[in-house]
C-alpha cells in the first residue's frame, strides 16, 4: 500500500517541499529502506521510528518491505525533520486514516523513541515554502508552533507526541490552530539587558558610535586594556534603530536554520550581536561545510558583529570578510551545490595600540619598540582597514569620570538621533535599490551627495596628501562626513563635517609608524 505526504527540506536560507512517499509490501525478511539521497539522520530514523510507533502502541509492520521515497530525489535531504511525516506514512499504509489524503499539509518534527515530537530547524522556512505552494496546513512540533505561526496565511497546528499527530489528521476539527500577535511578539523581544548610560565617561568614543550607528558605518575602537572597549560594542545594538517585522523575519529565519534560535521563541526582536573568539576559522566565520551552513557573520545579519583583539584573528580569516563587507551577503560554492547567505551587519571591532596595550597611555608606560608596534598594527591588511570607516581611539577612564555624578544619556535618547538621520537616509535613496544608508553608497551617488565648498576641497586634500590615503579610505571619509551632517540636519557637508570625519581615521595618521 502506497500513503504520501509532504515535508520540507532546507536549501540556504529557503526551504522546499519534500514529498514523502511510503510504501508497504508483503516480504519474506522485512526491511527498512530510505530513497533520495538522504544523509545519515535521515538513515536513522527508522530505528527512531521503529521504536516511537511501538512505544506509543502502534504496529511495525515487521514482516513487510518498506520503502520509503523522499522526493524530488535527486536533491540531497539532510536534518531529523522527516521522522513525523514518515511514521505518519507507515500508520497511513495501515489504515489508520481511513483513507483520508493528506495533500493540504506540511509535516514537521524529530521523533524521540518514546513518541514525543521534537524542535526542528528551519520551522520559518517550511512555513513560508508551504505558504508558497498554497498548503494552508503546517504541522509542527510545539516548541516550533511561534516561529512557524508568525507566517500569515497559514494554519500552524503544535504537536508534542505522534498519537497527538495522528488525531490531528482523523479530527483536525477538534484541534486549534496557533495564532500571534506579531507586532506584539516583536515590541516584547526588543528589549536589551544593557544600555549606553551604564559607561562612564568616553564622550568622544560614544560620539563615533552614534555616527557609526546613524550612517551603518564600520568602527574600529582602540585603546589600553580595561578602557571599556568590549562595553562600548556590546551597547552598540541599542542605539541602532529597532527591527522591523521583515528584519526580524529574516534574522529569525537564519537563527532558526543554524539552529540557535532559543525553543518557544518566535521572532528575534533584538539586534543580533555575535562575537566570535580570535581562534575562529574561515568557515565558522562565514559560513561553510559539506551542506552549508551559516556562519558568524550571517549570524549577525541586521546586527553587529565584534571581533574583538583584531590582531589577534588569522590573517586569512580576516580577509574572507572582505566580500560580505562588500555586498552583504556571502556565497559558498561546494561540487554539487551554491548557496547565499544574507550577511548585512555593522562590523564593530577593538584592538590595543601596541601588543603591550599601553602605547600611548598617560599612566603605564609602554614597553614596545616601534617595529614591535609597527608588525602588530600591521597584522590587519590595509584593504580590510580601508572598509573600516570609523578608527576611534579609546583612553583609559580618568577617576572622576568613572566616579562622578554628571547625567550621563541613555541609549533611547541615542537612539532617536540615530532614527532621524536614518529616516533622512531613507528619504534620500528610496529610489535606489538595496541602500538604505550612508556606509553603502556606490561612487555614483558619493559625487552626488556629498559635494563639499572649495574651504572642503583644500582641508581634504591637505589630510590625504598628508596621512596618505587611498582612494577607498577618500569615499569613507566623504560618507561619513555626510552622516554627521545628516545628524545636525545639515542639507550639505561642511568643512567641521569633514574635519570630525578625518579625525576618524586614527590608523592613518603618520605616529603609527
């Protein structure tokens, strides 16, 4: 007897439907056998389900011939999230659904060997795939229902054992759909554990991060240890602008894929903020493995991304960064497949001026010769260098600072500065497609927009003749000469402007040497 129902895979960041096709005939010696190239969690299921239908009083129909068939067979499935929809195929081959035809839904979830329905990945994406297809049933594991119910258009049933499934499907009457609130959920996610008042004193720091922050500029913070380099950058998320439902969608769907979204957790409200350690490899870093998978960068994908003692990266990990800093996103090529992964972040890195950490200090002196200092600030290439547009040294916190009692601004009086001159950006390419702020405008549009007075003219040419800068480290200084004048509302940019947007540029200048 021949049952079919459907599934979903995962392909990058989109899921497609599988068809799951059960087959049970009379044989002499039973057998289990899985088609269309599954990987090795799709070979096991069949102990899982073998025991979860015997466990939960069902029949194995031990003395027959099962083939099951996953198709389209000729593209790879991998993951646990085809055991549901095959022990329901086996109990249909049964006769446990009286005939019934299970065309208008997608099955989903991990059986454990007592019955119970496990958290999958992906759940957002079979959603949407299903939605695509017209199917207006999911079937989910309940830990799952949330992030697959924030799909409009769609009915999401939880599940939490596989007899719950299986009378789902005989009366799905007598079972309630899930539906959110998404606007709710996201106001309820959004809320962070740390804000940008807890820092004492840095006014010239927190200064270039609301720029950075306002333009979508990328921002290297330097300075001694224990400056509170690692606490600016985590504040950073708060003072960007809140997530929109189509951000929050996006990001939910890669944290779900990499399976690091948290069980019961429906959308990711918060910026996401990753820090992947210095000892990290390239694939970690970007994304990778026999099916690709997404990486620290993809991660962080309308957040920020910190990579903190910058030095101490591995050169050619630091260099696979360059193509997602580029074009917000990153592709993986493998023999038999190519996938994209969205990797639009905010890169926030930190670094101590010299391996000692103290060179510059007006309290510790500093042990390091200047080759040392030179070889350890050249660790970072100067093309990686040139797309970090802000270079912002941060000193050590003075007594009375961190002591003192002056009124220090919070993160949503930031934040509301940020929005406007975002909200001016906006304004500003809503006829260009894929920029959205100052960090990502093409030369084009930098002759356009950031025309500068000959006082302009004469100051930046000064600073590049002097400090030696490339052509790319010019277009980063007129972008962000154009977001500070974004901030103060300025229709064009001024010679400040420029002045504080050189100022950022601290590896430049010649004392580095």
């Amino acid at each position: 007897m021949l049952f079919k129902s459907f599934s979903a895979a995962v392909f990058g960041i989109d899921a497609y439907l599988v068809e799951v096709e059960v087959d049970v005939s009379p044989a002499y010696q039973g057998n289990f056998n899985v088609v269309g190239l599954p990987d090795l969690a799709v070979k096991e299921s069949r102990e899982r389900i073998r025991s979860a239908l015997r466990n939960c009083g069902f029949e194995f129909p031990s003395n027959h011939a099962v083939t099951v068939n996953l198709a389209p067979a000729d593209v790879r499935k991998e993951g646990s999230a085809f055991d549901l929809p095959m022990a329901l195929g086996l109990l249909g081959c049964q006769g446990q659904f009286f005939g019934k035809i299970l065309n208008e839904y997608v099955f989903l979830g991990e059986l454990s060997l007592d019955g119970g329905v496990r958290p999958v990945r992906g759940a957002l994406s079979a959603a949407l795939a299903a939605r695509e297809r017209g199917i207006e049933n999911v079937v989910v594991p309940a830990a799952n229902a949330r992030e697959a119910a924030v799909v409009e258009g769609v009915r999401v049933f939880p599940v939490k054992t596989l007899p719950e499934a299986a009378d789902l499907i005989n009366a799905p009457e007598s079972f309630k759909a899930v539906s959110v609130d998404t606007s709710r959920m996201l106001e309820e996610s959004s809320e962070y554990a740390v804000d940008l008042r807890d820092v004492r004193g840095q006014m010239s720091a927190k200064r270039a991060l609301e720029v950075a922050c306002a333009g979508s500029h990328n921002i290297l913070l330097i300075g001694p240890p224990g400056a509170g380099k690692t606490m600016l950058a985590k504040r950073i998320p708060t003072i960007l602008p809140h997530m929109s439902l189509e951000e929050a969608i996006e990001t939910t769907r890669i944290h779900s894929i990499a399976g690091v979204l948290d069980n019961g957790r429906g959308l990711v409200g918060t910026r996401p903020f990753r820090s992947p350690h210095h000892t990290i490899s390239d694939a970690g870093l970007i994304g990778g493995g026999a099916v690709p998978r997404p990486g620290e960068v993809s991660l962080g994908h309308n957040g920020v991304v910190f990579l903190d003692e910058l030095p101490e990266f591995q050169r050619n990990v630091l260099e696979v960064m360059r193509q997602p800093l580029e074009d917000g996103c990153v592709t993986i090529a493998r023999a038999a497949v190519s996938v994209s992964f969205p990797s639009r972040f905010m890169l926030a890195a930190a670094m101590n001026p010299c391996p000692c950490g103290f060179f510059g200090d007006a309290t510790r002196e500093c042990h390091c010769s200047p080759p040392q200092i030179q070889r350890y600030v050249s660790k970072i290439s100067g093309p990686l260098l040139d797309r970090i547009d802000i270079h912002v040294e941060v000193p050590a916190v003075k007594y009375k600072e961190l002591r003192g009692a002056a009124a220090i601004e919070d993160s949503a009086t930031v934040r509301a500065r940020v929005v406007r001159a975002r909200e001016v950006q906006m304004g500003r390419y809503r006829s260009e497609k894929r920029i959205f702020a100052n960090a990502q405008m093409p030369p084009r549009l930098i002759r356009q927009y950031c025309a500068i007075s000959s006082d302009g003219e004469k100051l930046l040419e000064t600073a590049i003749q002097r400090l030696g800068l490339s052509a790319r480290a010019h277009d980063r200084i007129l972008k962000v000469a154009r977001t500070i004048a974004d901030l103060e509302g300025a229709a064009c940019v001024e010679p400040k402007h420029l002045s504080e947007a050189i100022q950022y540029r601290t590896l430049d200048r010649t004392y580095w040497a």
